[in-house]
C-alpha cells in the first residue's frame, strides 16, 4: 500500500489522485482523438472532461456520505465527536497521527474536536463511483446543450472514455488500501499493512488481535475491477463503436456491462458499502443502470439506423 504515490518538493502526491487524474488525461485525449476523427471539436471534448471531472467528484463525495453507511459519523463528528469510535489502541489514538481522545472505560478512541466540514473532504478518502457518474452525466449534458454537440454522440464516447479513466482510478485504489476484497487463500491474494483499512476492518471483526497487524489475505478486487473497466473500454471501442446501429448504443453498452460486472465484484468486496434488501448501495444502481441501458436501447434502436439514415 502507498497513500503517497511520490513527492516533490516536499509535497506529497496521493496514489489515488495521482491515478484518477492520469486516468483523465487518457480519457480526455481519447475522447478528443475521437472527436478530431468524426469533425468535431475537440475542444468541447476538453472542456466536457474538466467539467465531468470536477461534477463527478462532488456526485461521488456526496453519494459515499448519504449512502455509503457513514452518514451518522460525519454528523457526530460535527455535533458529537465522542460518538465516533476509531478501531486504534491507546498509544496510537494519542500519537500526533490521530491526536485523538481515549475512552479507558469503553478502551476506543474518539476524535479530540468537531470537525463540521469532514463530509467535504474527499481528499481524505470515501468517493463512489456511481455518484460520480450520475453527476458527471448532468453535467454533461448541460454542457453539450449550451455548445451544440450532439448530446448521443457525446455519450457513445463516453462509452468508452469513462472505463478507461476507472481502470486507472482502481489501481490508485489498490495504492491507497481502499474497495478491499474479503479474505481468500488464493496465490494472487494481497495483504495490507497495519492503520489499512483492511486491517482496521478486520481487528474490528476480531479476526485479527490487534490494529498493529497486517490483514489477512483479501481479494485484489482493486485490480478485478481495474481489468473489467479496461476491458470494456475495449469492447465498447474496437467491437459495438464499429458496428453500432444508433447513436447512443455505445453508452448503453457501456452502463450494461459495467452494471453487471460491478455487480458481480460487489459480492467480493469487504469494505463498508451500505446498502438495502441484502444489496449494496452499488448493486442496487446497478440494476438501476441496467433499466437505464435497456430504456436507451429500446427507444433509441427505434429510430433509423445510422446506415439508413446515411442512404438516404
């Protein structure tokens, strides 16, 4: 695990940012390649992924704090810190690393002050991909309906570039210790150092005796999700682009095959989710994203296909 993917000058550099922003820049550059090859602008393009980038972080920031099961948390951690239990011992809880308070009667550590902008602080860890994206895709719309670019061609790029900057995000995921899998004996199972999320998860379940040790062996589904993401950027691109009879069946191709795999995944992974009905807060807008999908292939199949249209 590397919170801090390098640093210069002093400063130091999240793995995950790192990633997720290197993830846009292929995405957006892919997406204005593809603009370029069909005549349009690619400065549209540019601008579409900057304002998706920003949209999408605050989408992701505030699904993870509604829906994510930490909601409560960060409310007492504005009106009542000492209802906000962190899994350290008593030496860690009262080192300059956490500066927290330690309750000997219960033997749990609480944050030392009210912190009310907490839930703001996405840099500190807790986005979902799924807010992401539903914010990202407004924001996108809004924008292509004041430049004039055609909104369905706009989405089947999107199709495309969207897995790609999520393939790379996950492996920031992997760096940062968080989405962490349940525990398995197979030859690729990682482990994550002590203060991980894995471990603290896990000492909380009792199955380790202390947070002072490595996680037992999880899933990589970082990586799992790392490879489906690029996986369907390559399906999407080189095999429905090239064959597509609508505008716009990029996209739900895309949303139907990321549904499903993160379905999928989701059964796999360990860290908190939230969640309804015995399905995480993920499958649940997944299957939400299927309807999606089939509502965009059935009404827009309906129109002309691209090859008729051309015809006449």
């Amino acid at each position: 695990m590397h919170p801090d993917l390098f640093q210069l000058f002093g400063i130091s550099f999240p793995s995950y940012f790192v990633l997720l922003l290197s993830g846009f820049l292929f995405a957006t550059a892919a997406g204005a390649l593809w603009a370029r090859r069909i005549g349009e602008s690619a400065d549209v393009v540019v601008d579409l992924g900057l304002a998706m980038l920003l949209a999408g972080v605050v989408g992701a920031r505030l699904l993870h704090v509604v829906a994510d099961g930490y909601f409560m948390d960060y409310v007492h951690l504005c009106t009542d810190p000492s209802l906000v239990d962190w899994p350290v011992d008593r030496v860690d809880c009262l080192s300059p690393a956490y500066g927290g308070v330690w309750d000997g009667a219960r033997s749990v550590c609480h944050p030392r002050s009210p912190d009310c902008f907490a839930w703001a602080k996405f840099w500190a860890g807790g986005l979902t991909y799924y807010g992401g994206l539903i914010a990202a895709s407004g924001a996108a719309w809004l924008l292509l309906k004041r430049d004039k670019f055609p909104f369905w061609k706009a989405a089947d790029m999107a199709g495309f570039a969207i897995p790609i900057g999520l393939g790379f995000g996950r492996m920031g995921c992997l760096l940062a210790g968080c989405c962490f899998g349940t525990t398995c004996d197979l030859p690729w199972a990682i482990s994550f150092p002590w203060r991980s999320a894995a471990s603290e998860e896990q000492f909380r379940d009792h199955l380790l005796a202390s947070p002072k040790m490595w996680s037992l062996p999880v899933h990589p589904t970082q990586l799992y999700e790392s490879a489906a993401s690029l996986a369907i950027a390559a399906v999407c691109l080189l095999w429905v682009h090239g064959r597509k009879r609508y505008d716009g069946q990029v996209f739900a191709a895309f949303l139907a095959l990321y549904a499903v795999a993160r379905f999928g995944l989701e059964t796999l992974r360990r860290d908190d989710r939230g969640g309804l009905l015995g399905l995480s807060t993920s499958q649940l807008l997944g299957v939400a994203m299927l309807g999606v999908a089939a509502a965009i292939h059935f009404t827009r199949g309906k129109k002309p296909s691209l090859g008729s249209a051309a015809a006449t």
